[in-house]
C-alpha cells in the first residue's frame, strides 16, 4: 500500500520549489512564493481524481474525519455509528467533538452490515460513517437507502481505499462527506496528511473555515480575515502538500501495480478449496491495497499466520488479534481511559460497550486474514510470494 516505497525525483522537485521558496505554510507570504501553491495545486488534483467539486486538505486521516463530521453538525450528544472492524481514529475523531460512537457488526465484505446499521438507529442518531477498510467497500446502496430513509449522514471513511470504486464512481466521493488518508503507509503519502471532500458547497466552506482557526481566508491580508465560527489547527503544510501532489499523480500507476500483484496472489489462493475471499458488492471494484481471505476457523487463522512466519510471508494480519484495528483488543475505549475527564453524554452513551458483544464481527475478523499488497515487489517476487503462500496454508489444512 503505501507510495513511499516508489519515491522518485518528481517528488523530490516538489519539495525543493517549496524549500527554494521557504514558505511552508499554505496561507500568506504571497510575495515570496514564486507562484507556488502546492497544498491549493493538490487539492485541485484530488478533485479530479475523486471526482468531486470540493476538496480541503488538512492534517491527518484523523483530523479529516473530525473535521467532516464538524462541518456538517455533529457534536456534542450525537450519535454516530461505525464498524467494529477500523482504525482507533474513529472512535478517537467523534469523540473529540463530544458525540458518541455506536460500533455495530460487519458483514463479509468486512465493513457495516446494513441490517446492524438498521437497528442500531436512535432519535440520537445523526450520522452513519462507513469505513472502507483494506481497500474495498461495504454495500454502498443499502447503506445510503438507510441513510436517505432517516435522514443521516453518510460519512465515507476511505483512507485505505484510495483508487477502489463503486458503479464508477470513487470511493469517497458517494456519502455526503469522504475522507482520506496521507499518512506514511497509504497508498500515496504526505507523509502526513488527510482530506474532507464533498459536493455540498456549505460543508466545504465550513471545512475551509474550521480547519484554520475559523480563518474565512477573504482577501489577501491574513491579519485582517474575519472569524464567522470558532475553529481550530488542522492545516497541513506546504512540503507535506508538495509530496502528495507528486504522489496523486503517479496514483494511476500506483493502482495499476497493486491489481497485478492483487491478482497473481489471489489466483493462487483460489485453487484451495478452503479458501474463501471477501464479498465485494455488485459494482465495485477494490484498489488492490490488500488481498484479504477466509480460512475455516480462528484457530486455522492463527495457525497460517505461524506458517506464513515460517515461510517467510510478511506483512499479513489476523486482526481477532490486533491491538489497532478490533474492538476486541480496545480496553482504553471500553474502560474510557482518558487523560481528562469524559463529558457525562459520552460516558452514559458508552456504557453499552461494557456487556456488549459482537458475535457477527467475530465471526468474519476469527478467519479473516489481512495481506498487505507492496508496490516495490516485482512480479517474479509476488509469483514466489504466491508459491510460498499457498504451500504455508496448506500445511494448516
């Protein structure tokens, strides 16, 4: 997945005009900038690539979602539903505008099962963020019929799944809001960095505002902007910017290496009867970042893992295990361990999570496994990678 294995010398221009110029940040110093904009030139190629109308760039994958959810009204009591199979950001993002996140099963395309998404509706309810995690999508329709039905939000968290589409349309770009990761091990980086896109002009010119201190950015005095609303420091800079305006622009090639290398490995799993993939929904397509599949049981799961140890696979996940990515290993949310004190909404909204359980997400995450897709493998590299898969599970079987 991530494009920092490729860097390359259009990447290295990038950073030196911003070096040569010296301004890093991406407001002001008009003056000395010698026409470069990095951050507004890389914002302008994500709305192509995504195919929206409105792109802003900010921090993180983290502050992204923060700042979607911010943007369109959630805060303090909402509650916003999400997967129990992601990153702890999520959590992590709605908790820091004081609304409640309300985690619900997975099915096996390994993001919201649309049914749990049904019944996990309250009057509280104001959002329903999907995660696209390892570079594919949950059941895009179901889960904006019921979206549309209620009257929520869509939030499309597609950090992992940059380049993945459904019915032709870019991952991200379907809910009312996407958000993008460009962190150091995603598929084209920033090194850090994020994004907010969306249609909707309001939710951007709120993105715009409260992403720097609730700046309006109106003229060309930054000492003289206005302050509509209270905002906060989620910008990014102008060498963060510069390398992911290199990067967007080789996603294309990017993308392309990671369905070949998806394909030699997922045509040699094929061929074992216990092997089974996960769903992708009629009319979506992955970005290829990771090839995930289905063995039998947990303890299988857990078995293969060892033997890909053995025969040298790296960089595939049993996430039943995983400290980041399952509910299962999050003590510090079940138990609120926080530096300061939770709000009394938050804490009454999560007290669900002390009996609660997820058998339906324990079912696909105890037998999935997680390989991530490398873009500097060549192909005769990923062929022995396939044989070596294939001979490590079938000595589990």
């Amino acid at each position: 997945m991530p494009g920092f294995e490729l860097f390359g010398d259009l990447e290295r221009k990038q950073v030196n005009d911003v070096l040569d110029n010296g301004v890093l940040m991406r407001y002001g110093f008009d003056g000395m900038r010698k026409g470069h904009w990095k951050a507004k030139e890389l914002e302008s190629a994500l709305e192509d690539a995504f195919q929206t109308n409105h792109v802003q760039l900010v921090s993180s994958g983290t502050a992204a979602v923060s700042v979607a959810l911010a943007v369109a009204g959630v805060g303090a009591g909402d509650e916003v539903i999400m997967p129990t199979f992601t990153f702890v950001a999520s959590f992590e993002a709605i908790m820091a505008l004081g609304a409640i996140p309300v985690l619900v099963d997975i099915d096996n395309t390994l993001a919201l099962n649309p049914e749990a998404v049904e019944e996990a509706i309250t009057p509280k309810t104001k959002a329903v963020m999907v995660v696209q995690m390892c570079g594919s999508m949950g059941d895009m329709t179901a889960l904006k019929n019921i979206c549309d039905k209620h009257n929520l939000l869509l939030v499309e968290d597609a950090c992992q799944a940059i380049g993945g589409t459904y019915n032709g349309k870019p991952l991200g770009s379907i809910g009312d809001l996407g958000c993008f990761s460009f962190d150091f091990v995603k598929t084209i980086t920033c090194g850090e960095g994020g994004a907010v896109i969306t249609n909707n002009e309001e939710y951007y010119i709120n993105a715009d505002h409260f992403s720097d201190h609730g700046h309006d950015h109106v003229g060309n005095d930054r000492g003289a902007e206005t302050h509509p609303f209270l905002g906060y420091n989620f910008r990014i800079s102008e060498l963060h910017a510069a390398v992911g305006l290199a990067q967007v622009k080789r996603l294309p090639e990017f993308i392309d290496i990671q369905k070949r290398n998806f394909k030699i490995l997922r045509d040699a799993l094929s061929d074992i009867p216990e092997v089974t993939f996960r769903t992708v929904p009629d009319g979506g397509e992955e970005s290829a970042a990771f090839l995930n599949f289905f063995l039998p049981d947990l303890e299988t799961s857990r078995e293969v893992i060892q033997s890909f140890s053995v025969y040298g696979v790296d960089a595939c996940w049993n996430y039943y295990d995983n400290n980041w990515h399952y509910i299962r290993k999050w003590e510090h949310l079940k138990e609120l361990k926080s530096l300061f004190p939770i709000t009394k909404e938050v804490k009454e909204g999560l007290k669900y999570l002390e009996t609660k359980t997820f058998e339906k997400s324990d079912y696909f995450i105890a037998r999935n496994i997680s390989c991530l897709i490398k873009l500097s493998w060549t192909e005769a590299e990923v062929k022995e990678r396939a044989s070596r898969m294939v001979i490590a599970i079938k000595a589990c079987l």
